[in-house]
C-alpha cells in the first residue's frame, strides 16, 4: 500500500527526486529552495537502486516529506512516472525536480506561474535544434517516424530537458505511458532503441501529442540555465542569488561534474553558500560538514588511486 500524506489545499508543492549518490547535491538543493520560501512544501523521492540511505536529517531539520511507493529501486528517472501518474495529487501544482539543482532566485513568484489555469506542464526550452538532425534522433528520437506514425505529433519548435517541470498532479495517465512504460517489470522502460533517453525522449514526443490531441496545456518559459554555459554564468553574481531578486531561475548540472566535492563543479561559491546555508540548521553542522567532506575526499582519492593502479597494471601486462 502507498504510504499517504496529508496534502493541503496550496499554490505549489516541490518534489525532488534522485538516488543515493546525488543525495549531497539534493541537501544543497533544499536549502536553496528553503532559502527563498521558507514555509513550502517539500518531498523527496528516493531512489534506492544503487543502495539505501538515511533521509532523517533532511526530514528533521528541513521540514522535508518523504514520498513513498512500494518499488524503492527505479533507476533512469522512473521514480518520476510512478509520481507523475499518481492520481492522489490530480489538480494540485508541482515543480519537479532533479538533486543537481540550486534554485538562485524568487522563480516561483512569477507572473506566467501564478495563474494556475493557463497551464497543465511548463517546460523550459532548448530552441534551435534541427528535429531531424542525427543529434536529435541520438538524444530524444527519430522525429520523421513519429511524424509517419502518429497524427498528432507536431514538432512545437524546442526541446526540453526533464530535470526541472512544473506539473498539474495526475495529468498523467498510466495509459499514456503504457506504449513506454512497464509498471511491473524492471527496468520499467520499453523500447530504448526508439526513446533513449528515457522520460527526455518520451515526453519530448508525448507532450505535443497530448497538447494537440487533448488540449492539455504546454508552456515554455526560460526559468533554467546550464552550469557550464559560460555566457549565462557571467551574468550570476552570488550576491543577487543571496538577495533573491534578479535572478528568478535554477541552475542545472545535468551532463556537468556532478560531485559531493562541490569545489570540483561549477560555481562553487554558489553551491558552497547554500552548503553552508544547510549545515547551520544541524546540530553540531559545522564538525559534519567537516567530517563528511574529508569522508568524499578520501573516497575520491582512494578510487583516482585505485584507477591509476589498475591502468599501469594493464600497460605492463
């Protein structure tokens, strides 16, 4: 049985998912949203296919809600559809995101968000990219064969990234993902040939299709930047993000350096300020932070050591 949770009648939820490995950059993520709006509520979705871990500090200090279902190992993001078809959350808003994102301004107080009625999901677009271009087909699919095989498919003139979505809860239905989508069987997703990468493929495909044949709403707004587009990045400073007014946008890891070691990523300053924002809402955070840091050091170097052996090893072999 799925664990429930008391859902309130609010504006916006925040549903964070992501596995073990990230779950360092998901503290930092909290803590920048928490940053902004305080009192929001939170849920972490985890996913335990590369082994579990303990969520009680997040829970405790952060006010953060774990959602549950009864499969705990997902893997390639398909935690996300057993939300995304969950009927418990029809109607209410949601922004969906991945661990490696830091929220660096008032995002959710725009304009375009706050009228509810006038969108079902809202994306932000990536323009430009030829759909027929072999890049396109490698990276979401093969856009003249879903052209030849389903009428409502239209191109809508961007792609998308999955990492971050605003979403009417239970829009949904597991009928929809059924051509994508095996509820039962690990590793849940069909057809990976056609859809390679998983949720970015399928609903770059399916939410025109959605949009032309039911009318569900599709919007694109820029509310997304690219940690290693050097270009936007110059535009950031760490004291606008701390004063939350000029930039009401995420920044996103995805493809990028993604490391317990944030001194290795992209903006570090950033991600260190939110780090810290973190730690001084534990109990002795200073001595953790401390301790774990020295912890993802040692394991960092132990594994460059131990790939370097192996390496020489096999040159003298």
């Amino acid at each position: 049985m799925i664990s429930t949770i008391n859902y309130q009648s609010i504006s916006m939820n925040i549903l964070i998912c992501g596995p073990k490995n990230d779950y360092p950059l998901a503290k930092i993520c909290v803590a920048s949203i928490r940053h902004y709006y305080p009192t929001i509520p939170i849920y972490y979705l985890k996913d335990e296919l590369a082994g579990t871990f303990d969520t009680t500090e997040l829970e405790r200090y952060w006010d953060v809600k774990i959602l549950e279902y009864p499969i705990k190992q997902f893997g390639l993001s398909a935690a996300k559809i057993f939300f995304y078809t969950d009927e418990r959350f029809k109607g209410q808003q949601f922004f969906v995101l991945d661990c490696d994102i830091v929220m660096i301004g008032r995002l959710l107080d725009q304009s375009w968000l706050l009228d509810a009625a006038t969108w079902d999901v809202i994306v932000t677009p990536e323009p430009g990219t030829d759909p027929y271009s072999p890049y396109f087909t490698k990276t979401y699919f093969d856009t003249r064969r879903a052209e030849n095989t389903n009428p409502f498919y239209y191109y809508p003139g961007y792609s998308f990234n999955c990492g971050q979505l605003f979403y009417k809860g239970g829009l949904l239905k597991k009928s929809d993902l059924d051509p994508f989508f095996d509820f039962d069987k690990f590793p849940f997703w069909k057809d990976r040939d056609i859809f390679p990468l998983v949720d970015q493929s399928v609903f770059n495909f399916l939410f025109p299709v959605l949009n032309k044949r039911d009318g569900m709403k599709l919007l694109a707004h820029n509310y997304m930047v690219w940690s290693e587009n050097k270009e936007d990045q110059k535009k950031i400073s760490l004291e606008n993000v701390i004063s939350g007014n000029d930039h009401p946008l995420l920044i996103h890891w995805a493809g990028a350096l993604r490391t317990p070691l944030i001194s290795r990523m992209t903006r570090p300053d950033i991600l260190n300020y939110f780090e810290n924002y973190y730690y001084s809402k534990i109990p002795m955070g200073k001595t953790k932070r401390l301790l774990r840091r020295s912890f993802y050091e040692a394991n960092y170097l132990a594994v460059k050591l131990y790939l370097s052996l192996k390496k020489l090893l096999k040159q003298q072999a």
